[in-house]
C-alpha cells in the first residue's frame, strides 16, 4: 500500500485521465512533461467556460429541487480534489453530481472514465457534507443531452483503487503500460513523446 506519510493531491480528472491512459499520470506527474493542449481541448474547455461563465455560487431553485455550481471540494486524507460542475439537491436528501463535458456522448450510457471522475467527486461531496450521493449524471453540452447512472459503492471503491494506483505511479516512478485502446492515442496531447511499446 502507499506510504500515508507522502501528502500527495490528485483531482478528478486525473481518475479520468488514469481510465483513459495510465500514461498520462506518469508524463504530468513524474517526468513533468510540458502537455499541450490539443484543439480538440481548446473547443472542449471554451464550450464548458461559456456554459458556466454566468453560473454564480448561490443555487437556482427549480420548485423543490436547488442547483449549485462550480463548487470546488478536497479531502487532503484521501488526497483527492474535485471541482464539481453542478450539485443538484432534491428535498434537501437527494444529492446528484452532473459533470458537463463537450465530448461526443457514447451510443449508450458513458464513458467509464468519466463515470469514475463523476464517482470521485460524489466522495468528494459525501466526505465533505456528510451525505450519501447515490446518483451521478454526464450532461454533453454540444449534443444537449443528459445521461444519469446509479453512483454503487463498487464505483466508490474503484475510485479508491484508482486513486492508489496514481499514487504508486507517481511516488515509485513508474510508466505504466499505455491503454490498449490505440484510438485513444489520435488526439492525446501526450502524443508527441508517448510511443507504444
């Protein structure tokens, strides 16, 4: 197991970039390589500052329900933080992380690097507010469509798994293999120096 006395900080999107590619924990983290951002990324983070720019701290209520943005979470003993795009509150006990992402949506359900990252900062608002998020959600902006999943505690303990796993990476400075997805390869901003074995 990782040594507890090595305060090391990762986010949420790094979950999702270690399910996309462990590579890339290895290049951000150990070797600290310079990363440029791909214009893929460019439009991606654009498209999400434009949808959240007149989004402010205090909930917009919608009959029972309360929404909050940009709200920022981290637990420095589980070494995870999380910027969490909405936190919808139903009744005041119904809890639902909605991440918003310009990607393409999958054909069915999503992306399983992004359920992890949406897993992550569930734990992230459940260690911070003392609650219990059983409900995540991926809303694609360019397609205007939601996509809403069951949080398990199974994905809570992947979270933790995966959050251990980087940690391993960075403090023993190991490059993992790359994914088996090579697609995933086309528009990495890890492309430049990465090869595959």
């Amino acid at each position: 197991m990782f040594d507890a006395h090595q305060k090391l900080m990762f986010s949420a999107e790094d979950i999702r970039q270690y399910v996309y590619c462990p590579r890339k924990i290895y290049y951000r983290y150990v070797l600290r390589a310079r990363l440029l951002t791909t214009p893929k990324m460019n439009r991606g983070q654009e498209l999400h500052e434009k949808l959240c720019k007149d989004r402010v701290r205090e909930p917009v209520s919608d009959s029972d329900v309360r929404y909050y943005y940009n709200l920022y979470f981290s637990d420095e003993d589980l070494g995870l933080s999380a910027i969490v795009d909405v936190l919808e509150v139903l009744d005041n006990y119904h809890y639902k992380v909605i991440d918003l992402k310009s990607s393409k949506p999958p054909e069915e359900g999503v992306y399983e690097g992004e359920k992890m990252q949406v897993a992550a900062q569930a734990l992230l608002v459940e260690t911070n507010l003392g609650v219990k998020v059983t409900e995540g959600a991926i809303f694609y902006i360019r397609h205007n469509r939601q996509v809403d999943f069951e949080i398990t505690s199974l994905d809570l303990l992947n979270v933790m798994r995966i959050l251990e796993r980087i940690k391993q990476i960075v403090y023993y400075e190991e490059i993992p293999k790359p994914t088996s997805e090579r697609s995933h390869c086309n528009d990495c901003e890890c492309r430049r120096f990465c090869w595959w074995e």
